[in-house]
C-alpha cells in the first residue's frame, strides 16, 4: 500500500468515509495560494498568514496520498521564504 513514502492505492473505505476522505484532501489543496504556502485560514480572506509548523502537516499529508506537485510547490515557496 505505501511505497516511496506515498500511498499507490487509496484506501479501502466504505462510501461516506471515502467521500470524507476526497474532500479532506481537497480542502488542503484549496487552501494552498499560489505561492505555494498554505494558508492558515483560508475563510478569511484579511487572515493571510501561513505558518511553518502547520503546513509542514499539511505537506506531509498531500504527500502520504500522492500529491507530490503540491507538496513541491510548498517546500519551493517555504525555502524561498526563509532565505
């Protein structure tokens, strides 16, 4: 089931926990600007901080089911950040 760090197979779930799982993980990528940070609280839009430590669980997280390109992107904008 785990291979590279990364699932190669979505989990056996029944259908609401598989529809719960989907939009979990949609949620995380919606929450990513296009900077790459992750937004801390996305429903407010005057709240446009991100923070190291939460998008850190975030990224591991993305990419645990696969979301590589996502993941990139964060560690991208976090290490141009902190230069």
């Amino acid at each position: 089931m785990f291979e590279g760090g990364a699932l190669t197979k979505t989990p056996r779930l029944n259908l609401n926990t598989m529809n719960l799982y989907q939009r979990s993980i949609q949620i995380l990528l919606d929450s990513q600007a296009e900077s790459g940070a992750f937004i801390a609280s996305a429903a407010f839009p005057s709240y446009q901080y991100s923070w190291f430590r939460d998008s850190s669980f975030i990224a591991y997280a993305l990419c645990q089911v696969g979301q590589s390109k996502n993941v990139r992107r964060y560690f991208l904008w976090a290490a141009q950040t902190i230069k």
